[in-house]
C-alpha cells in the first residue's frame, strides 16, 4: 500500500475513535497490524468493522500479538487490541461460570477467581500476558489439556462483531444451553478469521488441594513413552508428559528423555495415587512450591527461537513412533496425542520446506497432520503454516469464510488455504 493510500486509511480510522485509541505498533504488534487500535467496547469494534469493509481495509484481533506475530505472512492494516476491554461481566461462583471481556489476560482472571477457590483450568504458555480472545482465536491448550481439556471443552457461550458490524451471540451464560448454532467450535481455533472476540463465557474448576509431580529419566524415547501410557492406563493423571534431551536438560537430565506425570487431589487420594507412581524407576518427586515451579517451567517451554516449530496431532499409541520419525526435539502430551517438536540452526528455504515436508510425511503415516507454529521471518514465505485438508473439507471451509467474512476483511491469509 502506497504512503498516500496508508494516510486515508488512517485518517479515515481518527474519524472513527478518538486520537488515544489509535497507536503504532509496538513490539511484536508491527507483525501483526501497521497501525494498532484499541477500542474502548464493542460498538467502537462494529463502527470499525463497517469502515474497513466499505473500504476494503484488512484487520486481526490481537492480544499479545505472539501467535499472529509468527504466523502473519505480512501485518494487516489495522491491528484490534482489546487491551482496553478487561473487566469480568459477571462471576456466579456457586453455579462455577464466569462472563468475561476477551480483552482480559488469562493470569488475571485465574487471579480473581482464585478468591473463591477456584480456576478456569487452561494453561497456554505464560497466561499472564495471554488474551482469552488470544486464547480462544488459537485454541491454545497446555499439559492440563489431559484432565481439563481444551478452550472448545469449557466454553459455554461467545459473543463476537462480524460482517456488518454486527454483535454475534451464540451459546448461554448457563452450562446446560442448547440453544442455537454450536458458533463457540466455530470461532475456537479460527484465528480470528471469521470475526473479533470481544466476550466469552466459561465454565469454571476448583483449585485441587494438592499437587505432585514424578519425574523419571529414560534412556530410550519408547520405553519414555510406554511407561507413560502405561501410567495413564493405571491413574488419572492431570498432565503426562515426555520431553526429549534437549529441553529435558533444562530440567536437570541432559542426555535422557525425561517423563513428568501430575496427580491431584486430597490427601488421601494423592496418598494411594504415589504409591502406583513410586512404581517408576529412577523417579522423583515433589510437591507444593517445588512441584508447580517445575510445571510452570514445562508449560512455559519456548519454542519461537527455534528455527521452525510445529505443533502434531496423532492418536496417543501412534505418537511416539511419529516424533522419532520426525527427527527433532519436542515436548509430548503424551496420553493426548500431541506433541510441539522444533528444529535449530539456520535452514535456508530449501532445507526449511525439506524438514518441513518430512514432518508432515511422518504426521500423516501416523494418521495425524501437522501445523507449524513458528518460522523464522526469512522462512515464512516459502512454508506452508497450515497442513492441507481434504478437498471437500477445504471447499466447505471457503464457504463459512464466504459467509461470515464476504468483505474478506478478517486476518486474511492466516488459515487453512489461505483463507
């Protein structure tokens, strides 16, 4: 876009808001919008909205910018911070639901909640500077996906601004709702392509009493694997994990694949648990303080220095077999079937596309698929993000964004397809 085209996008945009809600980008933000605003509610969002489909101007919500700032292949004009919508809307503890603005991070509602015993159990990589539109948009899902499960599992209601400006509601406020269409899977993991987040509504857990870590060494990533399954076979576990060498150093085991299982609950019941854990060579343990400082540092695992990550999903018996084959260090969700695997050095696109390819080969002779998760910018051109679908699966795809997106205005480019 020319200067004189970017100077009627903006000015047309200081029309719309007042000069404090109209920014440059800061950080991560400049690859994700080329002017950052940050609406005070929803009605704001839908004059925005309106604007930028009368003229053709791209946008992406965006929380921390961490998600769209490695998988934008070039930043959208606009950038929707919902940093300025952050309140609870309403928290009934006694029915354990919570009406939030997604503009809040995850760590500060868990924060509030935690007054009354309570969580909304998801745990994205560093939930202190996590948006729940964030959260929602990427379907972000951490080592408790095995107890707790994903944002689709605990999402009860949604409300978003889409074509025309319009305010979306799908789901309740209520647990038991079965009204209307089921839009809260549609919008979880759309990446923000069909509409903009602006309210979700949740159901909620109670903060276990007690929490225990096992950790075991192995010298062998399947014997890793199949002490894990066995685990899970014999306990409910509330994460199980296996890490490969490298990050496993970083947990004091360098040159071993490291198993981390989790129990939780009363002390009677973590008490009979151990004692099926104890059945792990080599283990240790810990509780308390040390206990969830290590599992913070295994959700918190950083995978964006790396040259390339990408995210793989197989059934749980066919996971080990996959990251082997794919050659590269990774953390597994080992019972769930996912695991992140990541690649170092400095590929030049070629040998970027080749590793890439392996991968995918490797995901889809597990009956699985693959989606890359970060690529160095130099990279990000020649790689496919998304892993490609069946043709009618993709033919159905380019319908719901035909019909939720006609303007083609929301986070173009950023999902399956390239939709």
């Amino acid at each position: 876009m020319s200067d004189a085209n970017f100077d009627k996008v903006e000015n047309a945009i200081r029309r719309l808001l007042d000069a404090d809600r109209i920014r440059e980008p800061r950080g991560r933000e400049a690859l994700a919008g080329r002017i950052i605003i940050a609406p005070h509610d929803s009605d704001e969002i839908a004059a925005v909205v309106r604007r930028c489909e009368a003229d053709r101007i791209t946008l992406a919500s965006l929380g921390a910018a961490r998600t769209l700032g490695e998988i934008r292949p070039a930043p959208a004009m606009l950038g929707v911070s919902l940093a300025r919508m952050n309140r609870i809307v309403s928290y009934e503890p006694d029915d354990m639901t919570v009406i939030v603005e997604a503009g809040m991070t995850l760590g500060a509602l868990n924060a509030r909640l935690g007054e009354e015993g309570q969580r909304l159990p998801l745990d994205p990589p560093n939930p202190g500077a996590t948006s729940l539109g964030a959260l929602l948009g990427a379907a972000q899902a951490g080592p408790l996906r095995l107890s707790e499960g994903t944002p689709r599992d605990l999402l009860i209601g949604v409300r978003f601004i889409g074509h025309g400006g319009h305010l979306v509601h799908g789901g309740g406020r209520v647990v038991k709702n079965v009204a209307g269409y089921d839009l809260m899977k549609v919008m979880t993991g759309s990446f923000g392509t069909l509409g903009i987040i602006t309210e979700a509504a949740f159901k909620l857990r109670p903060i276990p009493e007690g929490y225990t870590l096992g950790t075991a060494p192995f010298a062998r990533a399947r014997d890793a694997f199949d002490a894990a399954l066995r685990l899970h076979d014999a306990l409910p576990l509330v994460h199980l994990e296996v890490l490969s060498p490298a990050p496993a150093a970083s947990f004091g085991h360098p040159g071993a694949f490291l198993l981390l299982a989790a129990i939780a609950g009363s002390a009677p019941e973590l008490d009979y648990q151990r004692g099926h854990l104890n059945g792990l060579a080599g283990a240790t343990f810990a509780d308390g303080g040390r206990a969830t400082g290590t599992y913070e540092r295994l959700r918190d695992l950083e995978f964006a220095p790396a040259a390339m990550a990408a995210q793989l999903a197989t059934a749980p018996a066919e996971l080990g077999r996959c990251v082997e084959a794919c050659g590269a260090e990774f953390r597994a969700h080992a019972a769930c079937g996912i695991a992140q695997i990541f690649a170092g050095g400095e590929p030049d696109p070629i040998e970027a596309r080749e590793t890439l390819a392996r991968w995918r080969i490797a995901a889809r002779a597990a009956h699985g698929h693959l989606r890359l998760l970060a690529a160095a910018p130099a990279l990000r051109p020649h790689l496919d993000f998304f892993d490609q679908p069946a043709a009618g699966a993709l033919k159905l795809m380019r319908r719901l964004k035909a019909a939720f997106d006609p303007a083609g205005i929301f986070n173009p480019g950023c999902f399956v397809g390239g939709l």
